[in-house]
C-alpha cells in the first residue's frame, strides 16, 4: 500500500518478535483477539503510572485527569466509527465487550417489555407474535441473547439463510423481513467465512417495517471504514480486544435518541441521578445510565489509543494491505482436499479464511501448524450454525491483522499443502 510502511507498524508489537518451537511466530489468528501495539500497551501501564482514579467523582487532580482521559478515549471511538463525538461521545456505551453489549440489549428490550422505561420504552417492547431476525452466520452471542429474548416475550425467532459461500442472502430481506419483525440483529463480517453483509438492503427492509437494526460490528471495525450514521444502522457492538486494544471492554453504539429512550439493563452506581428508599430511582442521561459500577478506566484509555493509532494509519490504508493479505490466504483453496468456507473471490471480504482439510480433524492441522510457529484458530468458533451449513461441526481458520505480511500467509499456505500427505490422507 502506497506511502505506509506496514514493516515498520508490524515493528510496533513486542509479542510478534518471537519464536514459537524454534520458528519465527507467525500470528494469523486475529480474529480471535488482535496483538497490542506499545503505544497502547503503554496508554494503559501510563494511566496507571500518573491519572489512576475512579472517574466522574471526587474532586481531586487524579480523579479530574481520569475522567479527561476516559472521556477522551470515548471520543476517539466515536470518531473510528462514524459516532457523535463532539458533545463527548454521547452515541457510545462502554461495556466489557460486544458479548455484553448484545446482552444489554436483549436485557433492555425485555425489560421494556415488562413495561419498563416508560412510554418512551414502548417502541423497544416485544409482544407474543412479534419478530426477531437473526442471520445462520451468527456468532453465538448474538443468536443466544436474541433466541433467549424471543423465549421471554413470545416473540418468533427467524433468520436469514446463508448461499453456498456462505453469505447471508440479503436478496431474501422482503421474505425473512416482515410488518411483525421488531428486531434485526445480524453480524457486518462474518467470523467465520469473512464475508462482508450486503447490509443495506437488510437496513432499507428493517426501517421500512419499523424494526430496529443491531449491527454486529466485532468482524468490521478492526478491519473496514465503518460510519455507523452512513449505514443507518440503530445499534452496533464490537470490542476493543479485535481492534488492538486491551481485553475486558467493547463498546455499543447506540443512535442517540434510541438510547435516550431504552431503559437500563444493569443497575448500582454511577447511573443514577435520584435514588430513594420508597420512590423510583431517576436514572442518568446515556451514555452513564448503561455504565453501572466502575468501569474498566485504564482499559477505555487504551483503547482510545488504539482508535487514534488506526485513524493515523487511515482505515482505507489498512483495509487495502489486509485484502493482499486474504488473496494469499485464498490461496488455501487450490490445495487438494481442502475447502474454503466462505467467498472465494476476495471482493466482499476481509482477510479471515476458514477452511475445511479433508480428513483431517482441526485439532490435528492447528497442532500441525503450531508445531511451525504458525497460530491459527481451530473449532466451532462459536458459529455452530454456520458450520452445520458447511455439513461440519469444526473447522480451521486464519485470520489477519494489520501486522501480517504476504509471506505470512504464503508459509500458511505452504504448511497447510503438507497437512494431508503429513497425514497420510
Ligand atoms: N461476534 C463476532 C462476530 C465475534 O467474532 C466475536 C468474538 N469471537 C463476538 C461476537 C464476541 O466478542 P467477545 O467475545 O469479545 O465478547
């Protein structure tokens, strides 16, 4: 990619320069969880060094700089994805990850249909008979949260099929969309076979019939140039973890006056304006009304940096070196005997390749593979539909993150070709 040297941003992380059973490390599981790079390594070791304080309380020079820099951090994240920033980031709810984030909102929709939040929560509300979409290419936390939602209002689960590469079919929105669906919770980049959503027809059908839109974002944002406002979308979540910040913290998006409107789905401290023994509690403005507790400070701030240090580098420029990097890995599919499970073609995906070696269990090429210094992901990856699609219950899969090369995914390639003689299959 003209004008970046990618050498020197793989030269950022410590962890890379390794070996791993006498060989170099070579990293290819970033779908999983992304390595740091030192500066956010660093934002999080510094804010416990000097600001360390619990934020939005005390009156004290500690606690002061904490907040400034959570705060910041938050409005960083919104900037990565197209979110208000400018009033500090009100779009966006820190929360420990997306798995939380699917949770909070499955919990706030039910309590709205308890009758929670007031008539302003009425639009959150599921009745017996009312609808929820997920996609077959979901990861289990979102079709989970969801299908337990459904259980507890009497809503109907229904979902998207896949196509034979795997990608939901999206042409099937008119059918799987209907005048009853509420919700529409579907994934931006599949996990497992990298393929990016033909999203907007989803959105265009979903807002006409009046249901909401939660965007699994985990796959995007790390990857692609999201603008949540662009797309449309109501709710996002992804985490910080995939897109080289710290573990223990995600983030919701939430359009602003959709989160004014949703109720809570966790109570306690820092969320709440008016708390008495004998009356209702009166909750905070979004974003503190869904941060209950103290939250995970250091790991926000670190965050922020990791937003900040790939706005520097330009979502396009790292979406550009990536798409080298899957046209390698796509490479896997010439091999005899094995089997891409996603698109083929590297229009329309990022650079996560899952794939199939015939007669061969997972378990057996990820040891394979290790044994080289070569770290891929083995499994189900919490995509058990996906996989039942494929007429599988586990596969393989490589995943790329902006400090790959080409020749990493060339030694994958390689090693991958002598699984099956290894084998002896
Ligand atoms: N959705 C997708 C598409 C994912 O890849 C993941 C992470 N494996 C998740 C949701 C859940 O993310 P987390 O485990 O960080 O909560």
């Amino acid at each position: 990619v003209a004008g970046i040297d990618f050498g020197a941003i793989r030269g950022q992380f410590p962890i890379l320069d390794q070996r791993v059973h006498g060989h170099p490390l070579i990293y290819l599981d970033s779908a999983a969880t992304a390595q740091k790079p030192q500066c956010v390594i660093d934002a999080e070791a510094e804010f416990y060094e000097r600001d360390n304080a619990a934020v939005h309380r005390g009156a004290h020079e500690l606690a002061a700089r904490s907040t400034v820099a959570f705060e910041h951090a938050r409005a960083a994240v919104a900037r990565l994805v197209g979110a208000c920033a400018d009033e500090g980031g009100e779009e966006i709810v820190v929360t420990s990850g997306a798995t939380a984030g699917l949770n909070l909102l499955a919990t706030a929709f039910g309590n709205a249909s308890l009758g929670r939040g007031g008539a302003a929560a009425a639009r959150f509300a599921l009745r017996p008979g009312d609808e929820i979409v997920v996609s077959k290419a979901e990861h289990h936390s979102v079709l989970l949260p969801f299908q337990e939602l459904a259980a507890r209002t009497g809503a109907t689960l229904k979902w998207f099929d896949l196509d034979d590469e795997g990608r939901i079919r999206a042409d099937m929105a008119d059918e799987v969309i209907t005048e009853r669906t509420r919700i529409v919770a579907v994934t931006h980049v599949a996990n497992v076979t990298g393929a990016i959503t033909d999203i907007a027809p989803i959105i265009r059908r979903a807002h006409a019939v009046g249901a909401l839109v939660v965007l699994d974002a985990c796959q995007s944002v790390p990857h692609l140039a999201v603008d949540f406002h662009a797309m449309d979308v109501d709710f996002a979540v992804w985490s910080a973890h995939k897109m080289y910040g710290p573990t223990g913290v995600g983030f919701l998006y939430g359009r602003r006056e959709l989160l004014e409107a949703l109720p809570p789905a966790s109570f306690g401290g820092s969320m709440v304006e008016l708390a008495w023994m004998d009356r209702e509690a009166r909750y905070m403005a979004p974003p503190a009304r869904f941060e209950a507790g103290t939250q995970p400070v250091a790991q926000v701030v670190a965050a922020g940096r990791a937003a900040a240090w790939m706005m520097d580098i330009g979502m396009a420029a790292i979406e550009a070196h990536e798409r080298l990097i899957a046209a390698e890995l796509l490479r896997l599919g010439d091999i005899e005997g094995v089997r891409v499970l996603g698109p083929r073609d590297n229009a329309g995906r990022i650079g996560t390749v899952a794939f199939d070696v015939q007669g061969v269990h997972p378990h057996d090429v990820g040891q394979f593979l290790d044994a080289q210094g070569i770290a891929i992901r083995v499994g189900h990856h919490c995509a058990q539909p996906v996989h039942r699609h494929f007429g599988l219950y586990a596969s393989n899969r490589a995943s790329s993150g902006v400090y790959n090369t080409v020749d990493d995914a060339a030694a994958l390639v390689e090693a991958v070709a002598k699984v099956r003689p290894f084998f002896r299959v």
